[in-house]
C-alpha cells in the first residue's frame, strides 16, 4: 500500500558568499553552483533545484548571462525554484525593520522582473536566530511559509520540530518548516541514512516531509551520483513516497490536506550568541548605513516633491542592496575572515557615502528655497558668513530633523557663538564647546534645537569676536537661559534625572528619576566597565549561551568634571584593565531625559568581553529588547541576546512602583541580564572565524583590537519599558538631527517647516520614499513601537497632498502608497507594484 | 475590581431633509456668499481633498467645511479624539455630496446641495436614551409578531413605504440576541428602579415577549422533536422564491414547491407520465410535497405572538433548513432567560427547561446534527465528525465544536440535570472537541494559504457573534480547570480577529469570560457614534480622500481604519465593518433592527462594564 505521507527530497546548494572566505570567491561559487544546478537539471527530468538570494542571480545576470538564461527557462518550466524572497539570508535578528522591508522590496521586484512571479517561500536555512517579528515581515515581504533550521534541537528543543505555525509578537503567522536533520545532506549513504530515518517520522508527524540535499557551504548543489541514487531508490521503494520537490510544493501540498501542528509563539533562538558582539566594526557600519540611508531618502523625497528634482531611488537602490548584502548572516555576525571585513568596509562605505552625498544634495537644495534674507545685508549670496562676520549680522544654520516626530536635542556647529536665537526671535539655551580642531578659536557652538517632525528650523548665531574667545566651555550657568543643567565634580543634574558618580570606582552610585524621586542605583551601582572572559568560546560561541565568568572590574584612573554650561555638562571617567583603556564622556543635556556617555576604548584584551553592567535592586524583573520593527520581553535568566538599539531591565522597586533603566546604543546588538543586572555588550574579543578550531599555533587577528568608538545612553524610567520614549530616544542616538549653514537669502520657504504631521507618538515613520515604479508615487512606511493597538492615527503630509487615518496594532509595519491627488493604498513592502 | 466606565451624553447627528424651495429652507441660504477655506497647514487628515472644499463657516468652536464630496465637521477642542473630524455624506446625513452653501442657524447648520436642503443638529444624546429611540424605532417599525430583524422598504429613506411583511432568514437569531438585550434592560432596570417601576414592568413586557417569539420558533412547528424553525410567515403572507418551507394545515405540515425543495428531492414527490425523461418540472409532471406530523401541542402562551394580532396557526408556514446560527443564539437567549425572567416566571421557565432539553435531545439523538422532516441533516446545523471530516465541515470545525459544548452545558445548567447531557457533553470530549475548538485560526490560515487569500479575506464576520457566545457561555459555565484553560485558548484566539471591529457585543463578553484587558475607551466611542436611527439610507467608504484602501491577494478591498459607526454602513452583526463600499449591507431600502446596540449597551449595564 501507497504510504500517503510523501518524502520531499529539496535539492539545493547552501552558498556562503562571504566566510572564510571573500566575496570574489563566493560570486565564483555561485557561477560554479548554478553551472552545475542546470547540468543536473538536464540529466535528470524530475529532479528540482531550489535556490535563494537575489543577489546571486544578479551576480549570475551580469557576469553569465547566458547561464542566467537557462535558469529562466528551467525556472519557467518549474525545475528551478527561487525561494527566500530577500538579498541574501541575512541575520535575523540585527538589521532594522526597514532593512528587512529593502531585501524583500529590491528582490521581489528583482525576481518579479526576472523570471515574472515572487518567491512564496521565506528561506533562511543557516541563518543564527530569528526574531519574533519575522512572521510579519515576511508576510509583508509576500511569503507566508519559512523554512529555517537554526536553532537545532540541541539548542532549543522546545521550538516544535519540522512543521509548526509561528506566530510573531504582533501576530502574523508563518507556517515554518525546520530542518533539524541539517541542509546539505549528501553521498548516498549519508542520504539513505537520513532518508530512513524521515521516513520513521511519518507516522508520528501524520503529514508530509522535507528533506534537504546538496554539497553545500562553499557551493555545488545535489552532485550527479545522489540523484541517480535517488532516483533509483525512488523506483525501488515506491511505497516510500519520495519525490524531488521543492518548498513551495510541499507547503501546496501540506496545505491541502488535513493539518493539525504545534505552534511557537515569539522568536526562534539561540544558536550563535556571540555573534550579536562579534566584530563591532560590521555592527556599527550597519546601523550608520541603514541610518544615513533611510534619512538620506526622505530628504531625497522632500527636495523632489519642493524642488521638483529627479528622486534618485536607482542610486538608493543601489545603496541599499549594499547594506542588505552586508547583512548576509556570517557578515553581519562578525564570523567571516578577517579579510573579508575589508570589503565590507568599503561596500558599506560605499552605501554611506553614497547617502551622504544624496542627503547633502537635497539639503542644500531644500536650504536654497528657505527664506534667510536679512535686511541690510547687500554682498551677493556667495560672499556670505566672512563678510557678514565684520558687520555683525547672525549667521543662519538649518537644523534638519530625520524623524517623524518633533526633535529637542543638542546639536553642533562649527565655530563659537555668543549668542544663538531661533527663527521666531527668541533665545536658545547654547554653549561654546571644544573643538576637535587644532587651530583658530578650538571652539563650536553646541545648542539646543528644537525641529519639527520630518522638518527642519533656522537657528541664528551670533559671531563671537575674538577677543571674547576664552575657555568659553566652563561657563558659568547664567540664569537669562533658563537652563536646568547643574553640574558639580561628581554629578551632573537636569530637569529629568539626577546622576551622581562614586569617587573611588568612576561609576553611578546614583541615578534619580525626577519624576518620582526614585534611586535606581540604590544598593547597587551602574555603568560598571567588567570585563568577561571569553577564552572558551569560538568566535559564535558556539553551545554557550551565557558569559558568566568575570575577570574583573576596569579600575579608575581618573574622574573629572569637563563641561558645564547651560547646554549641556560633561564627566568624564578614565578606565583601565591591563593594556585595555576606556574613557567615557557621562554627557546630560539640557531637557535630555537619557544621559549619554560617549565611550573611546583601546582594547587590547585577548578573549575577552567588554560589559557595562547596571545592578538593580527589586523584584518581579523582566527585560524588553528592541527588535526588528518591534520589542521583545524576555526572562532575565542571564542569556546573551540579541537587540538592536535598547535593552531594558524593568523591575518592581523597593518603594513598590515599577522602574527600570533602558540602555540605547549607536552600534551594539548584544545584552544579557542575569537577575537584576542588566549587561549590554559593548566589546568582544575574540579570534576572527574562529570556527570550533582548536586554535593552532599562529598570529591571529581578534576581532574588536585597538581604537573603538562608540556611543550608548542610560535611560532611567518609571513604569515598564514599553511606556518609555526608549524608541525614540534610540532612533535619535542613532539618527541625528544634522546643521547645515546656510547662506542669506530669499526664498519661498518659511524658516520652519514640517513636512510630514503624524497624530500619535507610538508610531514610528521608517520609510519615505519614492515608489520604485517610477510612477511618482510616495511611499510612507511606519510601525507602532509601544506594544498596544492605536486607533485613528492620522498622517498629515502636504507635500504628496495627502491625509489620511489609519488603525495599527500592536507592533504593526504599514506601508502606504500615496498616489494621484493624494489617494492612498495601503500595500506592503512591495508597494503595490506586483499585483 | 473594575470600575465602570462612565458614559456621558454625546453629540448625535439628527439631519432633516428638505427639498429646494421648503418653505422651512431659510431663503439666505440661497444668498449666502461662500468662500474656499485657506486649508494650508491643517493638522488633521481631512474627508475630502483640499482643494474639493468651497465653502465654511465657524459656529462657536466648530467650523463646518463643505466639499463637492461632502461635509466635515471640525471641532478642534473636542472631548474626545474621534469627535475632533466628523464626516457628513449622502445619503444618510445629505442629499447628495455636492455642498453649495452653509448658514447657521443657532448652533445648528443649514446645508445647501444640489438636489436639496438638509437640516443638521448635533444633539446630545445619553447613551441610555440612545438606547430607547432605537428601540422605539424597531418597535414601531421592525417588529414582527414579537420578531425582530429588518423591515424592507418600497421606496429607499421612506419609513412609511415600509412592507408590511417580510422575514429574515436568521428572525430567530437576531430575535435572540434582541430578546438579550431586552433581558439585561430588564435586569438593569429591576436592580436599580425596583420591581414595580414602570420603566422595570415595561423592560420585563418586551424582553418576556421577545423570549416567547424565540421559544415559538422551536414549537411552531408541531413536529415535536425539538426541532427549530428558522422563521415563520402568517397565511397571507407571499410565499419566497426559495427555501425550505412546511405550511400547516390541522395538524399536518405540508412541504412548500420551491427551487430548493426540488433540488434536495426527498422533500417532494413527483407524479406524472415519464419521470424517466423529463425530471424538469414540466407540464407532464407534478410535484407533491412531503407531509408530516404537526401535530405537537404549542405551548398557549407562545401561540400568543401570533393570536394576539388576530392570527391562527392554520396556514402559517415556517422555514426549516435551521443553521446552526440559529441554534447558538436560541441557546444564549434560553440560558439569560432562565436567569433573569425564569426566577420570576416559573412558567416561562418550564419552557425553557422543556425547549432546551428537546433540542438538546434532538441533536444528540441524530447524531450531532438538526434533522429535517426527511431525516436528513439541515445545510448549516451539523456538529457531527461526519460532517467534520468534510471539505466544508473542516473549516467549520473548531467553531462548530466550541458552540455543541456550550449547548451541553446551558442544558445542564438550565436544568440542573447531568445524566445524559453529561454523558454526550464527555463523549465529544473524548472525542477531542475541546482541543478541535481551539484550531479555528490554523485552518483558517490554511485555507487562505491554499487559496491564495489573505487570511483576513476568508473571516466570516457572522461567525464573531457564534464564537462570542460559544465560548463566553463555556467559560463562564465550565467547572473544570483544564477545559476552562482550553476554552480561554479558543476565546483568545480568536482575539486578533475580534479586535478588528472593536464591538462592545463581543469584547464585553470577551472581557467577561477571560479576564483580559479591553479597551473601554473604544467601546464607548461605538456606543457614542452609533446612528441613532438603523435606517439603512447609504454612506459610502469609497474616495473619502482620508481613507486609504487596502487591496487583499484575493482581490477584496478594504478601508484601512475603523470609520465610526456613524460614518459607515449600517449592519448587523454579520458584516466586515472594513468593506470598501457605497452602499448599506441592507441596501438603502431596510430599516435594521436596534439589537446591535441595545444587546451591547444593556449587556454592558447588567455587568458593570458601563454607567
């Protein structure tokens, strides 16, 4: 009798592009791979090959185009099946939601293009870990079935094994197949062996199964003695059911039938939990990237939409495939040689700058509009600042702000100033601030803006003369600013918080939130440099999942207060553990309600793991993470995990309230939090590609080695993390609003304007952009970030000359297309283009 | 503990037609000089498109901005978010869309259009009063001995163009979920008036009237087997073009010829020449409907709904073929009665105990299936593995499982007997349908992935009241730890799509059976935007300029934000409040029945929910 159940043989090639090797390799991999895929297509009639990473075809379109022609046919005819809708199979648990949204926008569109259909199938085998938000983001990426493999069984045998629903935190639903036999099975024993095996599992699991073959890694695919084994068997055993198929094939098929499997609510982890600290350069080149690009577009979009200038989305594009293709998953998990980081520098380098120049472009063009005419000035436009410096005219900078939502935070120019007054008049809280220049007055004004969403605002500085240049930095707090900054040798005081530092250690002994007058340092202490050692692990830390053993603490070398003035005050703490050196700038602003510290270590510490641990005290803790497009809870049981811009350790005080501290960060993505202690993960010292070696003898390159400069801030809090500004605070570390000087001027523009109005603070604008049809209509992306459903958010954007209301729920990513006089589709991460 | 919410009086539309030249239209209204508002930099989304609106004028805090796609209200500093933009269109608040002038008239506003006048006060309304003018136009207008659906109309907006008959497929259902409504009014009252008001004695009249024409349904019949009738039609009332009909003559029914009956066969006989070559009905061939006992005793004073308007049973006909729809709703509606009327009514609560036993029995006793007079299963009211293990029966499934447990435990609870319902109710447990009801959501996901849909596409929106109950009745009767947790996994299940329509009448319930947190904010804004009036006269979701349109893989559209209640079609409980549509889901020729509101308002009053 016919078994009912079938075998899903899925030929594939598990291609790394980057690893242990460079890309230049891995693209001739991919050549070599896809060559022999259509060879064994010809060979054998029933056999089917599934393939993923747009990318890779890409890379086969334009150096073989004739291979990538018979690819076409074969994925026409069925044999050939793209699976994985995104640029690479990326990490999963590090690049932005909007990130996310790009590898699904610029593949499906590629593959739509290409070969006239989406992929169905999300297809991450290899990838470490996967987010609780990835059902949402691959359902609006067009596929609604996933196939991953990691964690293995070993790891986390609680996430069911083969098939299962996934629902994600905002409750999107994947049915998801894992591989818990691995994906590159080969040789004939080996197949059989796991054929066997499989087979066993039919009758408990009561549906179809997959099993995955093909050399894979470094490329090559099902070779020519499997399938002819596989073939045969297939003739021999025709009870077994087995048949060459695809992932797509077994979900149509699975689905049709009756079906009743397990669910698994949240993310999928923990495989490699040293790779969210593992090579900070790749992290932090991430974050800038996704950062100046996403910022980069919309001022792309506004200049077109106001000065009526070409979009530049090819050029975007372009960038963008960059970062996604930097976030293949042993890129962005910084496990690659250390070679390969070279090319990573300069392809990401390539994407910023590329945003830089976009942004700056749009800028000054925005600028250009703006009316700064001031009366009495009569030089022609480009004889501006030096001239005007003598007669004492105001300088104008425009401060733009990248955000959905209104910015007040400090911002830097060039030069000193004495005075600093908005558009409307009126005196701005400012100080003069060490330069990182040598030479003329050492000194920039740093002032604090306050900018409308998606907008910008003029800023008038006054020129400092000369004479009156001093150590201008130090001074005093005056009272016509108004200013809440207080400072002394060991605290430093604003309207929000007040934290003091410990003599003797250089870390918080106490940080008071304002509002309720709570410590959150009481009976403990924070921003505590601890070194971790970290010998035993490979560079993934492999099978260890927490980094418990402490070497010991950095010792203070010095602690002194280096800025005071109304603006802003400055501690800064110097730090040592052996040859390691950490010197931290505590940084409280005016108005901040998180207190920044900007960190520059030279780390030379083989092994080992740089924290700064904050110790609380209470009960009933629990930890929120930020994750891609959304926030997680998770248990504080020590476990490294994954974020992207803040970690947050909440927990019932001793006074009974609920408090806690987020910490946000500009490029890390690691954090643990045993008990009360929450840990973010700031360096990782460990052998590049080190890959369960057992570490000959040799002149290794470890990752993290030397000058490293970065910046985190402490947000203190009442109530749970989730009621917190800790995603904006995060958004703003990560994406600052930036000053541009200006000329004087007349122009059609006001000196303040918004250009986007969105009604509730809880949803976050990711996207606004042109559609990549090239019809000319705008895309505006935003999720919701506070973990509850809003009604009646209303968006407000004048220049598409659209308003519109929309409902989300919680942790939900909604894509709008503004088209023709205003009218608006709501569509998905594919704009609406594929129908 | 939860504090309740307190509802406040709320401004409600009352717009008043009149045609151009209405000696009531003021003439300056003709005069009046309008001038395009200077809209740059408004805060808010607007209804319509900037540049389509040509004229306004402020009165007090509120300025009114007239369109050529319609009327907003814009009230800056309202109390609340969903009042701040209000939009006002064709056909329910305007005549048609193109506004051409704007005169206050006090606080009031005069609205000038192309085809006529329309009159717009915004008048406070407590939610209680709200309450009462619905039940007063429902009433007057949709009653229907003692039933209450809709009440279809000749000409569209003209109440007194009304048919004096007409039926809905589902009378008992919607009836039951009014006779709920009515229950907890009375509940409500009593608690807080006393026994002897006159509110409290006329709350006790139309809910205990209203229980009676459900309980009629399940005897009119005769047949005696606890069968239900799905509705039924006095003797001059016309005969449907389609369905499932028994008229009753004596004490016989006879089986109606309709395209229906003909096509399921065993409800006729056919007589004729060559049966073999022409089955189609033709002259040569007659058709013969079945016949069967009717002869059950009706109990008196539920024959009273139709003797009490100068009718008698003979000649009537009922509509069999009952869905399970039907069955869920009686069920709810016997156990609240048994509740709040039995304790004073031991008569009424003898038949209760009687109907739900007899129904209870007849399900059972076929198999988990409602049989019809040929023995055979009706379409919809199956509950059986058999029909589970078909392709429809395995979407319907889950939901079918969750509402055959319920029906187990109002039996047992009604009439405190186990024995035998005990027994079936451990049956179906052993045979897994505990878990089955927890499953709705994965086959469903399963069905829109092997149909290429959306999930959302495939949401049956009748099926949120079924599951509401179903499960609110289990959770709320069920003893057991275990099962309870099961039955809160199935309720919370189906949350996500619950959440959706933001409907008091199913997260009261919700809130009620699980404990979980629900937002009271948003179930007052659906009691505070509710029409109040259900007349059915059109509003369109389609081009409102504020309004994106969300296109699903299978094609349907939606719009992309719950509009209030005043601002969309007007349904019952079985509609997606997102359709991208122009029209009532009853058309624009019904006037729907009050239930929507006056089961969610009282529900809410009787537990606390709301003040």
């Amino acid at each position: 009798m016919q078994n009912q159940y079938q075998i899903h043989f899925v030929g594939n090639a598990h291609l790394d592009p980057i690893w242990l090797w460079r890309w230049q390799e891995g693209c001739g991999e991919v050549l070599q791979t896809f060559r022999s895929a259509i060879d064994r297509l010809k060979e054998f009639d029933d056999f089917i090959f599934t393939c993923s990473s747009a990318a890779y075809y890409d890379w086969v379109e334009q150096i073989d185009p004739e291979l990538f022609s018979e690819i076409r046919d074969m994925v026409k005819k069925g044999r050939w099946v793209p699976v994985g809708g995104w640029w690479v199979q990326p990490d999963c648990n590090m690049p932005s939601g909007e990130s996310f949204a790009r590898h699904a926008l610029y593949s499906q569109l590629y593959y739509f293009k290409k070969f006239g259909r989406i992929c169905k199938t999300g297809y991450n085998v290899d990838s470490f870990g996967h987010c609780g938000n990835l059902p949402q983001l691959l359902t609006n990426s067009g596929m609604r079935t996933y196939v991953m493999m990691r964690p293995g069984m070993h790891e986390n045998p609680d996430i069911p094994e083969k098939l299962f629903w996934w629902d994600g935190v905002d409750g999107s639903r994947v049915l998801t197949y894992r591989l818990s036999d691995g994906y590159g099975h080969t040789g004939t024993q080996n197949i059989a062996y796991e054929l066997d095996k499989i087979g066993a599992m039919l009758p408990e699991k009561q549906h179809d199964l997959m099993l995955f073959g093909g050399v894979g890694n470094h490329g090559g695919g099902p070779t020519r003695g499997d399938l002819a084994f596989l073939a045969h068997r297939m003739e021999e055993k025709k009870d077994e059911a087995l048949v060459f198929s695809s992932p797509d094939a077994y979900f149509e098929r699975i689905c049709g039938g009756y079906l009743d499997v397990p669910h698994w609510q949240g993310e999928l982890q923990h495989h490699a939990s040293g790779c969210y600290s593992a090579t900070s350069l790749v992290k932090q080149l991430n974050r800038r990237a996704e950062n100046r690009l996403a910022a980069a577009e919309m001022w792309d979009t506004v200049s077109a939409a106001v000065c009526g200038t070409e979009p530049s989305t090819e050029a975007l594009a372009e960038a963008w495939r960059d970062v996604c293709f930097n976030q293949f998953h042993d890129i962005l998990c910084g496990c690659s040689i250390v070679e390969a980081y070279e090319d990573v520098k300069n392809s990401a380098g390539h994407a910023i700058t590329i945003a830089d120049r976009i942004e700056n472009a749009a800028q000054l063009r925005l600028i250009s509009r703006i009316n700064t005419w001031l009366d009495g000035i009569n030089e022609p436009v480009t004889l501006l600042r030096h001239h005007c410096r003598k007669d004492n005219f105001p300088r104008p900078v425009v401060v733009f702000n990248p955000h959905g939502f209104a910015v007040r935070c400090p911002v830097r120019t060039n030069y000193p100033s004495s005075a600093v007054k908005d558009c409307a008049g009126k005196d701005v809280i400012f100080q003069n601030v060490r330069s990182s220049r040598s030479n003329d007055s050492h000194l920039d004004t740093l002032f604090i803006a306050d900018v409308p969403a998606l907008g910008y605002a003029v800023y008038w500085l006054s020129w400092m003369q000369d004479a009156d240049v001093t150590a201008d930095c130090f001074r005093a707090v005056e009272k016509e600013y108004g200013t809440d900054v207080r400072a002394g040798k060991y605290f430093l005081e604003n309207e929000h918080i007040r934290a003091e530092f410990d003599e003797a250690t250089g870390t918080i002994c106490s940080l008071i939130t304002k509002a309720d007058g709570y410590d959150l340092a009481a009976g403990g202490r924070l921003a505590v440099p601890t070194v971790i050692d970290d010998h035993t692990t490979d560079t993934w830390a492999h099978n260890v999942f927490k980094f418990e053993t402490v070497k010991g603490e950095m010792t203070l070398e010095s602690l002194e207060l280096v800025e005071y003035g109304p603006a802003r005050a400055v501690i800064r703490t110097r730090h040592r553990f052996g040859e390691s050196h950490l010197t931290q700038d505590f940084i409280l602003s005016s108005g901040a309600k998180a207190l920044r510290v900007k960190c520059r270590a030279i780390w030379q510490e083989p092994f080992t793991m740089l924290k700064s641990t904050f110790g609380l005290t209470g009960t009933d803790a629990i930890n929120t993470y930020e994750i891609p497009g959304a926030f997680i809870k998770r248990p504080t049981n020590g476990e490294e995990e994954p974020m992207i811009g803040w970690a947050d350790l909440t927990l019932t005080g001793t006074d009974g309230a609920r408090h806690g501290l987020a910490v946000l960060t500009d490029s890390k993505y690691s954090c643990d939090c045993p008990g009360n202690t929450l840990r973010p993960t700031l360096l990782r010292n460990v052998i590049f590609a080190d890959h369960y070696s057992n570490r000959p003898a040799a002149d290794f390159r470890y990752t993290d080695e030397g000058m490293q400069l970065f910046e985190y801030a402490i947000l203190p809090h009442a109530g749970e993390a989730e009621t917190t500004d800790a995603p904006q605070e995060a958004a703003v570390l990560c994406r600052r609003p930036n000053v541009v000087p200006a000329g004087y001027h007349k122009g059609a523009l006001p000196q303040m304007q918004s250009f986007l109005t969105v009604t509730e603070p809880n949803i976050s604008v990711t996207a606004f952009k042109k559609c990549e049809d090239g019809s000319g209509d705008f895309i505006l992306r935003a999720y919701e970030t506070a973990g509850r459903s809003v009604g009646r958010v209303g968006f407000v954007c004048d220049l598409a000359d659209a308003g519109f209301w929309a409902d989300f729920h919680a942790h939900e990513v909604k894509t709008f297309r503004i088209g023709r006089e205003g009218f608006v589709t709501e569509t998905d991460f594919l704009e609406g283009i594929i129908q | 503990m939860r504090l309740p919410y307190k509802l406040t009086p709320q401004p409600a539309r009352f717009c008043t037609q009149y045609a151009d030249g209405d000696p009531a239209v003021p003439a300056a209204l003709y005069t009046v000089h309008s001038t395009a508002p200077d809209l740059t930099g408004f805060p808010l989304p607007l209804p319509s498109r900037k540049q389509d609106y040509t004229c306004f004028v402020q009165i007090g805090d509120v300025t009114w901005y007239g369109a050529t796609s319609g009327l907003t209200r814009y009230e800056p500093a309202a109390a609340r978010k969903d009042q701040i933009i209000q939009f006002f269109a064709a056909e329910r608040d305007l005549q048609d869309n193109c506004v051409l002038a704007l005169l206050p008239d006090g606080d009031s506003l005069w609205v000038r259009t192309e085809t006529g006048v329309t009159h717009i006060e915004m008048r406070p309304v407590g939610a209680e009063e709200k309450a009462m003018i619905l039940l007063h136009e429902s009433q007057t207008i949709v009653d229907r001995w003692g039933m209450y659906s809709q009440k279809y109309l000749a000409v569209p907006r003209d109440l007194s163009s009304r048919f004096p008959y007409g039926h809905s497929d589902n009378d008992g259902g919607f009836t039951a979920a009014f006779a709920v409504g009515e229950m907890f009014r009375y509940a409500v009252m009593h608690r807080e008036k006393g026994a002897n008001h006159p509110d409290t004695v006329e709350a006790r009249r139309v809910a205990t009237r209203a229980c009676e024409a459900c309980l009629l349904l399940m005897h009119i019949h005769g047949r005696g087997d606890g069968f239900v009738a799905r509705t039924y039609m006095c003797a001059e009332e016309p005969v449907p073009e389609n369905g499932v009909y028994f008229r009753l003559h004596g004490d016989k029914a006879v089986c109606l010829d309709t395209p229906a009956t003909r096509e399921r066969g065993s409800f006729l006989k056919m007589y004729g020449d060559d049966l073999r070559s022409d089955t189609s009905g033709g002259h040569d061939i007659c058709w013969s409907g079945m016949e069967i006992d009717a002869s059950a005793p009706i109990p008196e004073r539920l024959m009273r709904c139709i003797t009490d308007t100068g009718h008698t049973r003979e000649g009537i006909f009922y509509k069999a073929d009952t869905s399970s729809d039907e069955i869920t709703l009686h069920f709810l509606q016997m156990r609240i009665a048994h509740e709040i009327l039995g304790p004073d009514d031991p008569e009424l609560d003898e038949i209760i105990k009687d109907s739900a036993k007899a129904l209870m029995r007849h399900i059972i006793s076929h198999g988990y299936e409602l049989c019809d007079a040929t023995g055979e299963p009706t379409t919809w009211a199956k509950w059986s593995e058999r029909y589970f293990a078909t392709e429809m029966g395995y979407v319907d499934a889950c939901l079918n499982a969750a509402e055959v447990l319920s029906y187990h435990k109002i039996v047992m609870y009604i009439t405190g007997e186990r024995g035998e319902w005990q027994e079936s109710y451990d049956y179906l447990l052993s045979r897994g349908y505990a878990d089955l009801a927890t499953k709705h959501f994965d086959r469903m996901q399963q069905m829109a992935l092997n149909d290429g849909i959306h999930p959302v596409e495939d949401i049956m929106y009748g099926d949120h009241m079924l599951a509401v109950v179903s499960f609110w009745m289990l959770c709320t009767l069920e003893n057991d730890p275990a099962l309870l947790e099961k039955y809160k996994t199935g309720f919370r299940s189906w949350r996500n799509s619950l959440e959706r329509e933001y409907d008091p009448g199913y997260d009261l319930p919700y809130a009620i059976a699980t404990g979980d947190e629900i937002d009271m904010d948003r179930m007052a804004e659906w009691l505070y935007r509710m029409n109040i009036s259900r007349l059915a006269a059109g509003v369109s979701t389609m081009k409102r300029h504020d309004t994106p349109v969300r296109m699903h893989l299978g094609g349907n559209k939606e719009i992309s934000w719950l509009l209030p209640n005043d601002e969309r079609f007007i349904s019952k409980y079985d509609r997606n409040p997102f359709d991208y549509k122009d029209v009532d889901s009853g058309g624009t020729i019904c006037v729907e029945s009050c239930y929507i509101y006056t089961y969610a308002y009282w529900m809410g009053r009787y537990y606390g929910f709301f003040e």
